[in-house]
C-alpha cells in the first residue's frame, strides 16, 4: 500500500503575515483562514510579496495554493526563506503559476524564521484563496488499508405525490476518504495525535494515494481517543470528507 | 441544445438544478456580497459572494386578496466571521450601521457547477430593509430584514403646524398635521400659520370707551400698542396689560364705532393673515370659504407653483388675507334672475284659472287681403278672402300654455250676403272647429268658438282661422281677432314645462351686534399635486394627479423617495382598468399617517391590492380572473392539497360605502354620499349582513357605485380555499396570477395565491390560495 501525507499546520497562522499590496475588502488574513474559497486581492499588477515571520525557526517544506487562485498568463511565483530577514534563498526555483491547486514540495526541509512568496509578472490583479505553508506529514508505513471513495453528493431528492422525484443539489459533490493506520510505536502515536489535535476543528490538506492534494475534514472529530498509550499497537480508522470552496 | 441556454424561469421545469441565493446588503458606503457559499458568479465581469450567511428563513409573500398585509419579514442568520478588517461581522455594525440598510436577495439556477453565463440573469426574489442586529454569539447573529414599506411605515413626510417654523401660528392649529392633497378635494380646512391674538369681551362696552378688557385668555399676546378689531370697528390702543387695552382711539382706520357686546371677538389687526392650504405646491385653488361662507374678495391666493409663491411662505398653497377674514353673521341670499320650473305630472287643488291673450301674432296669411286689419285693433278695418283661393287663412302663434282645459278663440266676423259660411278654427293643424252656418250677417258680430280639453290636448302655440271652400265666390271679413282665453287648473291633471321668470330687489334689513364675527374656519376647494413638468407620474405633463395608479407611485417616489425604477409594470395595466372611472380626492392624512397602511387602504379603495413583490411595488387591480398561469398536477404535488371554505363570519351582504369625505364634519356625518348595494340571495341564505365601508378617498359616486358591487362580490358568499405543497415551479407564478389543480374535484377553480410561502433549504413552496369570486 502506498503512503500518504497530511498537511496539516500552515505557518501563516502562528506567524506575522506582510503583504506588500492589500485590498482591504480582502485582506490577508484571508490567506490563512482555512476558507479556500474566501479571496486575498492584491492592488495591481506590480510584484506583490507575501512575507511571513515565524518568530523563530520553523521546519518547511511544502507551499500549496488551492484552485480559485488567479496566478496564470505568465504570473511567475517565487518562494524563499531566510534566516535574518535580508538574504534569501530560493526554496524552489520560481515557477510559472498556472490555473488549479498550486503545489511546491521542495526536496529537503528547510528550518528558518523568514518565508515569503514573491508574485512578477502579475497578468492580473493576483487573487489567491489560501497559502498554505507548511511540514507535511507523510504516512507511508502506518497506512493498514485505505480506499479513495467516490465522491458524494449533496443532493436531495423529493417525491410527488405521483412518484415523480424532484432533485435539489444543494452544493458540489465532494471527495470521500477512509485510512486505517496502524500504530505500533509511541512516536507514530504522538505524531497522529498532534495531527488530530490540530485538525479536529480545522480542515488540512491531505496529499492521496494518487499524489494529489485535496482540502478535507474529518468526518468524525471525536476520533481516538489514545487511552493505552503503553501498549502503543492499535489501529485507527480516519475517515475524511473534502471541504468545498 | 444544451440546458445551459434554458432561462432562469425554463429552469423551473427542470426536476434537477442547483440554486444559489445570492445577497447585496448595501450598508452604508460599503456593499458586501454575501452567500451560503464562496461563489464565484461569472456573468461576463465576475462578482465575488462570501460564505457569511447560515441561513434565511421566511421568505414568504403575502399577497391576501383584500386588506392584505406586505410581505412577511425574513430572518437572515449570519456567521459571525472574520471580514475585513474586524474579527467578527457584527463589528461592522460600529462602521457601517446595519439598522435601515437595504437587503437585496437574488436567486440564480445553476445547471451545471461552475456555470459561466452570458448574462447578468440572477433574479431578484426579495428586497428589505434590515432591524437592529440580535442573538449575537461568538457564532452567528440574526437580523431580521422587513419589506421597504414596512421599514417606511413611519416615514410618511407629515409635518404638524410648528411655531419654529410658523411664529405667528394660530395655536388653535399648532399641532395638527398640515394637508397633503390629492385629486379635486372641497372644502380644505386651512391652518392659520400667520393669526394674531385673539380674544373676547368681558362685557359690553360702549360706542366711546376706551378702555377695553379681555377674558386674556389668548394664546398668542397682543403687542403693548397696536390695533385691534372688534366686529367691523378697528381700534388703536397704546397700552395693554393682561386682559386690558388702554387709550383706545375708537373708529380707526376709516372704521365706525358701535358698541358692542360681551363675548364678542377681540382680534389684533395684522398686515397680513396667512392660511395654508397644502405643505405642498397645488394645481389650483378653486372657491375660499369662511364658516362655510364663500368668499370673492379679501384674499389672494397662490398655489405655491413656481411664479404663484407667496414671498416667506414658497413652496406652500396658502391663502393671504389682508384683512381679517369675517363673516356677517346673516342669512345669505344669492338672488337668481331666471328661476326654471320644472312641472312633472300633477294636481291642482285650486279653482279654475284663466289666462287672456289678445295679443296673438298674426304670422303669416294666405288667400285674403289686408290681413293686418285682422290684428290692428280697430273693429272698423277687416281682412277680406278674395274669394279666389280655395280658403283664406290667418296664422296666428300664441304662448305655449301646455295642456288646457278649454282654448276661447273670439272674432269679430261677418259674411256679405246670406250664402251659408263656414268659418272654421284649426288648432295646431290637428283639430278643427267651425262657427256654423252664418248664413250671412249685414254687420260684424262676435263670434266664439271654444276648443275642449280634449281637442286641446295637442295644442301647442299654433292656430289659424279659415274659411271653407264656398263656390259662390262671396267675400267673408274678418274684422278683428279679438282674444284667446286659455282656460285651465281646477283638478284636473296635466303636465308641462313652463319658465317663470323672477326680477326684483332683496333687501336685507335689521342690524345687531352679532352680526359680524371673525372667521374661525377657512376652508377652500382644492386641486391638489400636479404633476411635473415632464409628466413624470402622469404621462401629462402638470396634469392633476387623481388616477390611483398615478396617485400611488407619486406617494412612493416623491413622498417615500423609492426609485422610479422599482414601481413594477402592473401599476400601467390597473392604470387601463381605472380609466376615468376611478380617481381619488383626499387629504392624506385623513386616510392613514403609516406609510403602509395607506398604500394598502388605497389599494383596496380601488378594488386592487398592493404589495411588494421580487424587490418591486405592485398594484394589481382585481377585475375579472385571468387565465390560470400554472395547473398542478399531481406529479406536482409533495403533498395532499387540503380545502377549506372562508369563514362564515366574514359574509356581508348589504353594503353601504360612504363616500365623498366632508373634511369640515368628523364621526359618522363625515361624508355626503353613499353607495349601497345587497345580495338578495345571499340575505335569503344568510340572513342580512351588513358592512359599512368608508372610501376616505373617493368622492366620485360613480367610483363608489362600481366599487360597491365588487366588495359585495368578494364577501357575499363563502369562497373555497386551498392549500398545497409544490416544488420549485410553483416559483413560476407571478403576482396577480391564478393557478389551477388538476384533481379529483374542483378542477375548474381559478385559485388566487394569497400567500406563497418558500422554504429556501428545501426549495418546497407552500401555496394558500382563495377561489377568484366569480
């Protein structure tokens, strides 16, 4: 069975966020609220850099952006780290942004206090749902059994008095996933707890067994609980649904 | 062809489709576009709409056929988010108030996610105005969003009489709300926003005191000098304490002076007296009035039209006295030149009357000669047959009596020789009477041929003497036509049609001190708003506006401030109906101060209804059913339809619907006319119900008279009710359509929706509908 990975904690949120352009109908906190469907705007189409300040050093390795964003027509996208704030270093060789979820894993982690995104050669005024910077957790060897569910729908069906059925779509059809991992050893037990931790209440990104990324929620928050933490051998089953725009 | 090119409204067919509810919740400088859901709507340009709203529930018209309410509130539930630059939606309120700001929900039908269209074609299902925020959590918050006219309910522009703007206002009319006028109103009550003091005599006071005393009960205080008047008689003073004047000079201003009595009026003398009319510039100013008295001079008027304002006071209709507007306290004769009587069929009681009339004219003759000498006058001269013609005539013309009882003719006449003669009389070429054989005369004799009652009856003003054919070719005199004598009355029964003609002097006589009295009420016949110089509301160009249709888009536009653009198509379909049958007159205060109620009475008293509906005004008259827009079936129906019957209780069939409201009188004596109608099969069946219905704003009997037989119509009888549940086409039905069901019985009923209720989370539409009274 192949890996998976959660992505799960977005630096953005702990951090300071600078945006050097800023539509104050759409700030830049939007950029880290979790809704993929709500918009950070920037104003024109000159370079616009999105600065983070961690604080302190935080391990990174992976940038995603969710389909809605605007950055195509030869917008190019250029992700860096430094740590003083003055000399930065490429995370990724700059990219040409094109139309649907944008991912950047780099090949090896980087643990720094500064992070920006630089945005050129803007066609647009740039528009971008969510950054979502972060360390993925990847599950390659925990994972017992799994399925990528077909997707659900949202849709009501009504009948007539005759028996004719009326159908109400009351949103988009979305993705439904089920992993059952194994836990044999405390330190796999502490990292899915941190995950669960975080995610019972917000949704992540889940990377799936196809390689692509997807924005889900758990199904059921109240999954666990860890109450034998000696014997550290159970399996645990997480079942997800995909957080529509 | 692919469903993407399907109308909104051939969606509804459709038994799939997403639908999206999209808000612009225009605040105050700053709109935000907020939805259940982040969408992205593509029309050409894009709009962005925001994942802040729970939920919306209520969103129901009430469209009830008489004296319906507006449309229900709804209950919009927000998340309380974040959103620009504040932790939470609610922290918004502090910049942007949400209180009085305007909701607007659009509906858009998708067939497939995503779907770009080529047009803006979202649909405006409901436009409010939002209530004060409340259930504020960490969560969510509710806001309670009410229909433009409910949320407008107070803000009719009335305006009461205010000494801040008026100083010299009469405090009797301080407070009372100024007139708005629409359509041809008699007899407006002004309000004197421009009196002076005024008081009463203590007690008597002779033609040369000059120390005057007052109750000093007036309301207004007289100046320390100045003049006074006092019946006609004007007075100066040069000192007044509470309830006193001091050196008085009596008779000034060319004025006489009398005595007078105790209780008469004290009233200081002003260059001027204003009286307005309407708040509001007016068409025309018709007959001014004082205690019911017309006036003809004393007075300018000026409708407060551009180019007839009166300096200080623009804007208004007023009235300007520059003296005081009195009355002589007598009776009022308007003496008539020409007075018509009209005689139907009746009876004398009294004796027989006669009238003379020797005056006939003779005009014209034939068949004799000198034919003058027959009315000269003079028994000597005559005129002669020239024994030529086959007869010879005289043609007379008389007054026209009507019917008589008998009709005298006397003649002077006489034959030549002894040949038998007929001398005969004709009256109005009907009927012929003869003298007899004369058998000749040597000299004039006179003769009287009398006509009955009956040979009179054709009788209008024209006869002629005749003599008949005689052979002998002899010659016959007619000395003189001496009189008609019209004999009629003494009970016997006629008819007809007389003038009587009146001339003469009245003259009134007798003086007292109570004679003169100062006008307390100035009313005046008024036109009221006129429309603008582009024909705004009217399509005329400063036409009265009277047309309800006409009436109640000036009320919203010019009065509430709504736009133009929001008066809905069905205001110019009623406007056909009313044609010049239906138009108003009224004082708007009189009918309702709430915005809403007005609309709604107004509505009603043009046998229409009024609501709002898909973010537009609407005024749908109720004439005849129209074709049912929609027919359920049961692959329709998510539920059983249930029936039911209006209550017995609201079955009235006699009506009686006062009109033509008498500003000058209140209570139940408050109008001049009435319309009445009954059901005499409905009083069989129900026994007598009686409704009395005041039409505050009409004042046109045949208005009333048509609107009376439609009121009888709607509640005579009890009338089927239905209620079912459809899915989304019943979105299909507009305001003012019917509906019809297919079912196991009452199939052929055309239902009116009065109320169409939609649950917008399960898109199921509740209908409750009456039978059109047919």
């Amino acid at each position: 069975m192949g890996g998976i990975s959660l992505l799960y904690k977005n630096i953005l949120e702990a951090g300071t966020v600078t945006a050097t352009n800023e539509n104050s109908d759409y700030p830049k906190w939007r950029l880290h609220d979790r809704d993929i469907g709500k918009l950070f705007k920037g104003t024109g189409t000159a370079d616009h850099t999105i600065h983070v300040d961690c604080g302190a050093a935080v391990e990174v390795d992976t940038l995603i952006i969710p389909a809605g964003h605007n950055l195509t027509g030869g917008a190019q996208l250029d992700w860096e780290h430094s740590p003083d704030d003055a000399a930065w270093t490429d995370m990724a060789t700059a990219w040409a942004g094109a139309a649907g979820l944008i991912s950047k894993e780099a090949g090896a982690s980087q643990d720094k206090q500064y992070w920006r995104l630089v945005l050129t050669s803007l066609a647009a005024i740039p528009e971008i749902p969510e950054l979502f910077i972060g360390l993925k957790l990847d599950l390659a060897d925990v994972i017992a059994w799994g399925y990528q569910d077909g997707p659900q729908g949202n849709v009501e069906r009504v009948e007539a008095l005759s028996g004719r059925p009326h159908f109400l779509q009351q949103g988009e059809d979305r993705e439904f996933r089920s992993y059952q991992i194994k836990i044999q050893d405390s330190t796999t037990r502490d990292t899915i707890a941190a995950f669960l931790a975080e995610s019972r209440h917000k949704p992540f990104y889940l990377k799936d067994l196809d390689g692509t990324w997807r924005f889900m929620s758990l199904v059921d928050p109240n999954i666990g609980p860890f109450g034998r933490p000696s014997l550290n051998r159970y399996d645990l089953q997480i079942d997800m649904l995909e957080v529509l725009p | 062809m692919g469903l993407s090119a399907l109308t909104q409204a051939e969606r509804l067919e459709l038994v799939f489709f997403a639908r999206v509810y999209l808000l612009h919740w225009e605040l105050p400088s700053k709109t935000l576009y907020l939805s259940d859901r982040n969408f992205k709507h593509d029309y050409g340009s894009v709009q962005d709409y925001e994942n802040y709203l729970f939920d919306l529930s209520g969103l129901a018209v009430d469209l009830a056929r008489i004296r319906g309410g507006l449309n229900h509130k709804i209950t919009l539930t927000f998340r309380n988010d974040p959103i620009l630059a504040v932790d939470h939606l609610i922290e918004l309120n502090g910049t942007y108030r949400f209180c009085f700001s305007t909701v607007k929900i659009y509906e858009l039908r998708l067939v497939e996610s995503g779907e770009i269209f080529a047009s803006d074609v979202k649909e405006l299902v409901f436009r409010g105005v939002c209530g004060q925020p409340y259930g504020i959590t960490r969560k969510s918050f509710r806001v309670d969003v009410q229909n433009v006219m409910l949320a407008k309910r107070d803000r009719l522009p009335l305006q009461v009489v205010d000494t801040a703007v008026d100083a010299d206002a009469d405090p009797d009319d301080v407070g009372r709300i100024r007139n708005t006028v629409y359509g041809t109103v008699g007899h407006v009550p002004c309000r004197a926003v421009a009196a002076g003091a005024k008081d009463t005599l203590t007690a008597d006071i002779d033609d040369d005191d000059v120390t005057i005393t007052v109750s000093g009960e007036t309301k207004i205080a007289f100046p320390g000098t100045g003049t006074i008047q006092i019946d006609d008689e004007q007075i100066t003073y040069t000192g007044f304490t509470a309830n006193q004047f001091t050196g008085c000079t009596r008779a000034a201003n060319a004025t006489t002076a009398v005595a007078h009595n105790a209780g008469a009026g004290v009233c200081e003398v002003l260059s001027e007296y204003i009286y307005e009319v309407a708040q509001h510039p007016v068409k025309a100013l018709d007959a001014v009035y004082v205690d019911g008295v017309r006036q003809t001079a004393g007075f300018t008027a000026y409708t407060g039209q551009t180019g007839d304002e009166l300096a200080g006071y623009e804007d208004r209709a007023v009235l300007e006295f520059t003296v005081l507007p009195i009355i002589k306290k007598q009776i009022q004769v308007d003496p008539v030149d020409n007075i018509v009587v009209n005689e139907t069929a009746h009876q004398h009681s009294t004796s027989d009357a006669t009238a003379t009339d020797s005056s006939g004219a003779l005009q014209s003759s034939s068949g004799v000669t000198d034919p003058s000498n027959v009315v000269d006058g003079n028994d000597a001269t005559y005129g002669v047959w020239d024994g030529a013609s086959d007869e010879g005539v005289y043609r007379f013309s008389n007054a026209n009596l009507g019917t008589l009882n008998y009709v005298r003719i006397r003649i002077k006449f006489t034959s030549a020789n002894l040949y038998g003669v007929n001398l005969g009389v004709m009256c109005n070429s009907t009927t012929t009477k003869f003298t007899g054989t004369t058998n000749g005369h040597g000299t004039s004799t006179t003769v009287t041929l009398t006509f009955t009652a009956a040979e009179g009856a054709a009788w209008t003003s024209d006869f002629k003497l005749f003599f008949v054919y005689d052979p002998s070719g002899q010659v016959y005199r007619v000395y003189e036509f001496i009189d008609c004598v019209f004999n009629y009355g003494g009970g016997d029964t006629g008819s007809g049609v007389a003038s009587v003609t009146k001339s003469g002097t009245v003259t009134l006589v007798g003086n007292s001190s109570a004679d003169t009295v100062i006008g307390q009420l100035v009313t005046v016949d008024v036109d009221g708003y006129q429309d603008d110089g582009g024909g705004t509301y009217t399509g005329t160009p400063a036409a009265l506006i009277e047309r309800p249709d006409h009436v109640l888009k000036h009320i919203l536009v010019a009065l509430l401030g709504e736009s133009a653009s929001d008066i809905g198509a069905s205001f110019a379909t009623s406007g056909t109906s009313y044609s010049t049958t239906y138009k108003f007159g009224f004082i708007l205060h009189e009918v309702a101060r709430e915005a809403d109620r007005l609309l709604q009475e107004l509505a009603f008293q043009c046998r229409s209804k009024f609501l709002e509906w898909k973010g537009k005004f609407e005024l749908i008259y109720l004439g005849s059913a129209p074709a049912a827009a929609k027919t359920f079936t049961e692959d329709d129906l998510l539920d059983e339809p249930v029936f039911g019957y209006t209550p017995e209780i609201d079955i009235r069939n006699r009506i009686y619907a006062k009109h033509s409201r008498d500003y000058r009188k209140s209570g139940a004596d408050a109008y001049d006319g009435v319309a009445s109608t009954s059901d005499a099969t409905s009083i069989s069946n129900n026994g007598e119900r009686m409704a009395e219905i005041e039409l505050s704003a009409c004042r046109d009997g045949a208005m009333a008279a048509d609107w009376v037989a439609w009121y009888l119509l709607q509640v005579k009888n009890e009338w089927r009710t239905i209620e079912a549940m459809v899915p989304w086409i019943g979105k299909a039905l507009d305001a003012g359509d019917t509906f019809s069901l297919t079912w196991d019985f009452f199939n052929a009923v055309a239902w009116d929706p009065e109320n169409i209720e939609i649950d917008p989370m399960h898109e199921r539409i509740r209908l409750l509908g009456q039978e059109w009274p047919a």
